[in-house]
C-alpha cells in the first residue's frame, strides 16, 4: 500500500466544494482544510504507484477549483503506538 499526502491550492470561493468532490474519490481516504500557505491537505492510499497518477493527475487535479497540487510519496509510517513498540524496554 502507497500513501501519498497531496496538498491542494484552491479556488477561496470553492474550497468546501472542492473538499467534498476530493474526499469523494476513489483512492482518497482523508481530506484535511488546514492553515497556513495551503487550502487542503488531502491522504491517498493505493497498491500501486501507477494507481497515483491516476488518482491525482487524472481526477484529483481536474476537480473544479483546484489550482495547484504537491505531492509527497510516503516512505513508512510512524505513530505514536509505533514509537512506544520501538522504545519499550519489558521492564516487568
């Protein structure tokens, strides 16, 4: 599985539209409005790497009011569960 975390420029007037046609997409899981230099920030998670371009250049990128995207291919995941697993020492 590939995850991919896209962050979306878009159309001020449309941004809650354009999260809802994004979130709608096969091959998105999440969609974040976020703060800061970016409107949204939206998670895609596919088998393969040719399933990205499909999902991010031939439908994330054609929704209506998006201007630009950036996108970032994941390399591994860490959470919070992940990291208490790693530094756990079995003191009984």
């Amino acid at each position: 599985m590939l995850t991919a975390i896209v962050l979306i420029d878009a159309d001020a007037a449309r941004i809650p539209e354009v999260a809802q046609e994004v979130a709608e997409l096969d091959g998105i899981s999440e969609v974040y409005s976020v703060t800061g230099d970016i409107d949204l920030i939206a998670l895609a998670r596919v088998r393969e790497h040719e399933d990205l371009a499909s999902v991010i250049a031939d439908k994330l990128s054609k929704v209506e009011g998006v201007i630009r995207t950036q996108t970032y291919i994941a390399f591994q995941a860490y959470s919070r569960h992940d990291l208490e697993q790693a530094f756990h020492i079995g003191l009984d």
